[in-house]
C-alpha cells in the first residue's frame, strides 16, 4: 500500500510502554518516527535510546501536522478529549490507529471527530508487560502476540488493510477483526477479568511470607497482579457492564467448584478438571 514509505513520518502519542514498544518496533523498520508525551523525561529517554528522530513534551503543532500516521498510546479517559483539540492540524490523508484497551465508548465518537479525508481505525495488540514506562518498552512484546482490528461501518477496506498491515509489520502473529462490541465482551473475560482474578489472590491473604513458600504456579498466575492501577481502574470503569457480566460468570463457576469440593463429589471435579485440560490445549496448539 503506499503508505508504506520510508520518506513518511509517523507520530505516536504517547510514549509509555505501548507507544514507546510501537516506537521501538517502527524505527527499528527504518521508518521516521516522532512522538509527543507530557512527561519530558520520557522524550528525553526515546531521543538518547534512538527510539525516535524528533519528539516534544509540549503541543507540538508541526509534529501533528507533518504526520503521515499517527498511533495514539492514551488512556481512554484522555483520547478523545486530545483529538478533539488538534483533529485541526490534522492532514487530509492521515491514517490514525490507537492501542486502546476499550473500544465500545470512544471509538464511535473519535471516528465523529475525525476531519475529512482522516481515517480512524481502531485497533488492540494483545501484547504488553506487568511494568509500565517507556524505560520498560520493548517491541518483542509484538512477537507472535494478536492484534485485533476493530472497524465500524466508516471505514474503508484500505483502512481496515492498513491497520492489520501495521499490526503484521510489528511482528503480531495473528490478526482478528472484530466489532467495538465484539471487543469488548472478549476483552472483559479474557484481560480485565484475568486481572480482577490477580488482584484478588493477592489481596485475600496479608501474609508477608508468602513469597518464601509459593511455587511457580502462584507467582505464573499472580505476574500481572503489579498492576497500573490508574489505567486498570479506568479501563474496568468504562467497560463495566461487560466486565460486571464475566465477573458474575466466574463466580458462579467458582460456587459450583465449591459446592462439589463441599459434597465430597470427587467425579464431577475430575470432569471439571478434564474439561479445563482440554480448553487449555487449544491455546498450546495455537502457540
């Protein structure tokens, strides 16, 4: 497609552990990267570690206006209310991609705010780390991972090849389509509930000596417990209906799990056992 150029710029906005991982994988493809960040230290890190070839930690108009692309590394509380206030230097023919772990509640109305000839197509690699920061980022969180696209009836079928190109080019193994909708209840069970599950095993027991007896499947199970809580609350906030509904399910599971160690009802754990083994195996014979 011929976007893919070496001459074009390529702005991320925001310059944590996604945006600075993206801006890791894109330079490390010879591609002009530049990147906008509140935080100067975290722009005065991607400029000494060659992440980036220019960037700034104020409203920098002429980064915005010169992009060819722009990927948007925000939390979603924050997202539409930037894009609202600089969709103006926006250039006609810039494609715009986000990493957003929610969809539903701000695709719609970013794609509202978009200027014409400015397409958004949202999308979600299924990729990251329990540690936060650019000093974290790494573009080997990309290998193999998944990476949803996440279209709606305004965008185009270039758009839409354009966003699972990029998520190709970082290395993602598998790209999925999906609706905002769509997402969203995957997410809710498969991520967010996954976390609610962490938080909570580490949180039911204050023993302070836990770490002196535990094996590796508590700490494999606990890892993404080290939790950006900021982000975390934020992304369970706005997608609570869904989340509340898997929550809810698991509980359940969890009663019945109960019920049959209360009875004495060895057969119908077994069952449960050999149901969860083979589920399991479906995800070793993907990877």
């Amino acid at each position: 497609m011929d976007w893919i150029n070496r001459d074009h710029n390529i702005l991320i906005v925001g310059l944590g552990l996604m945006g600075g991982s993206y801006a890791r994988a894109l330079k490390r493809l010879r591609y002009r990267v530049t990147a906008m960040d509140r935080d100067p230290e975290a722009i005065a890190y991607a400029l000494q570690e060659h992440m980036i070839s220019d960037g700034s930690a104020e409203d920098d108009g002429r980064l915005i206006r010169e992009a060819d692309a722009i990927i948007f590394a925000l939390y979603p509380g924050i997202f539409p209310e930037w894009v609202e206030t600089h969709r103006h230097l926006f250039k006609s023919g810039t494609m715009i991609t986000d990493v957003t772990g929610v969809k539903s509640c701000i695709v719609y109305r970013i794609q509202e705010l978009m200027p014409e000839g400015v397409e958004f197509i949202a999308a979600h690699p299924m990729a990251g780390r329990e540690l936060s920061g650019v000093q974290h980022s790494d573009d080997r969180i990309f290998r193999d991972a998944n990476y949803i696209v996440v279209p709606t009836d305004k965008n185009t079928a270039k758009g839409i090849e354009w966003c699972g190109m990029l998520g190709r080019m970082l290395g993602c193994g598998r790209i999925s389509v999906l609706s905002p909708e769509e997402h969203d209840e995957m997410i809710a069970f498969v991520s967010q509930l996954t976390h609610c599950i962490a938080v909570s095993l580490m949180t039911c027991s204050d023993s302070t000596h836990l770490a002196d007896y535990t094996g590796d499947s508590f700490r494999d199970l606990t890892r993404i417990a080290r939790i950006n809580d900021k982000m975390w609350s934020e992304l369970f906030m706005m997608n609570r209906e869904p989340l509340l509904k898997q929550m809810d399910t698991f509980l359940e599971e969890m009663t019945r799990f109960r019920e049959m160690l209360a009875a004495g009802d060895t057969e119908g754990m077994r069952a449960k056992m050999r149901l969860s083994t083979e589920r399991r195996a479906m995800f070793d014979k993907r990877s």
